[in-house]
C-alpha cells in the first residue's frame, strides 16, 4: 500500500511473464503428405515381401529341379535386391547414409522396376506351376507399378518436397521439445521461490 497525491493505492504483486504453453494438438497434427507417403512406402513394402516370397518359391522349384541351376542363383539375386527395396522403404538413417541414390524416388522406383523385372523373368513352370506363375505376375506387376509411381513422382519433384516436410515437421517437434523444456524449468524456479519465501 503506497501514498500518492494524497490518496492510498494497493500495490499489486508482480508475477513473472508467462510461456506460451505448448499446444497439445500440435503434437497429435500429422502433415497429410507424410501420412499419404508413410501408407504408399508400406504398401511398396509389402509388393517387395511379396517378390521375395515368390522368388524364394521359384528359386526352390528351380533347385530341386537341377537342370534349372541357373534360375535358382537368378532368383537368390533378385531375393537380396528385393531386400534392399523395403530397407529403403523404412529410410534408415545408417542404411541411405551409404546409398544416397535411394533418398531420391527416381533412384528407388528404377531399382523397384528392376526387381520387379527380375521377379518375372523366366516364367515358363509349364501347366503344373499355374499357381506360381500366377503369383508370380501379381507380384511383378504390383512393384512396377509402384515403381513407376515413385519414378514419375521423383521427375514431378515430390521426392524433394517430401524432405522439405519431414524437415518442417522435425523442427516443430524440436520447438514444442524445447519450449516444455522452459516451461519445466520455469515451474522449478516457481518452487523454489515459494519454499524461500515460507522459509
């Protein structure tokens, strides 16, 4: 209570400014883009199980029948390239560190076509291997095409705009990190202030 021209006034404690509080629905927001990418790379990850399901099957089949050696060591191959088709789709950090051409979609959907190409190489298993050989097109057709998407996306430069996204996203992330990270150091500080001033 203070005195000024004669009249009293009530003086009003000073509270120190307030953070902004990070908004919870900014954490659950997701960006669409990513989200349609994340479900279009899981899709393309399941065309790439798929081939290897089938070319583990053809590669058997052309093991036990020894006059097909050949296609045995062809179908091992395009079984570890099919491999490196989903790795890419989860975007590793240790895995696109060392092939850099898989960041970029063109790069990915050439290698998709390719294994889709070696998936449907040598498809004659004769009326016995209809089963197979059914199989055996859904899969090479279901990867190329998945192929050709990430090719054209990449000419139409999504690929670039992808990145730009996730970068926007991680810096979001890092601010909301950083501003809780205030906000519970600011709480710490109000507590110690109250315990001084019991004190």
């Amino acid at each position: 209570m203070s005195e000024i021209g004669g009249q009293e006034t009530v003086g009003t404690p000073t509270t120190p400014p307030t953070l902004p509080t990070p908004p919870t629905s900014s954490r659950n927001r997701r960006d669409p883009f990513l989200v349609v990418c994340r479900c279009f790379g899981f899709v393309t990850a399941l065309a790439g199980i798929l081939c290897i399901t089938v070319n583990v099957l053809s590669a058997i089949r052309s093991f036990q029948n020894r006059s097909d050696i050949f296609d045995g060591v062809f179908r091992c191959y395009a079984v570890v390239i099919a491999f490196f088709v989903i790795i890419a789709e989860t975007e590793w950090s240790f895995i696109m560190k060392f092939s850099k051409i898989l960041e970029y979609w063109v790069g990915r959907g050439m290698l998709q076509i390719f294994v889709a190409v070696m998936t449907r190489a040598f498809p004659s298993y004769g009326d016995k291997q209809t089963d197979l050989l059914l199989l055996q097109n859904i899969a090479c057709f279901y990867l190329l095409g998945c192929g050709l998407i990430y090719v054209i996306s990449g000419l139409l430069c999504l690929g670039f705009l992808k990145r730009s996204h996730q970068q926007r996203e991680i810096s979001r992330e890092q601010a909301i990190k950083d501003l809780e990270e205030l906000q519970r150091r600011r709480e710490e500080l109000e507590q110690l202030l109250l315990k001084e001033e019991v004190v």
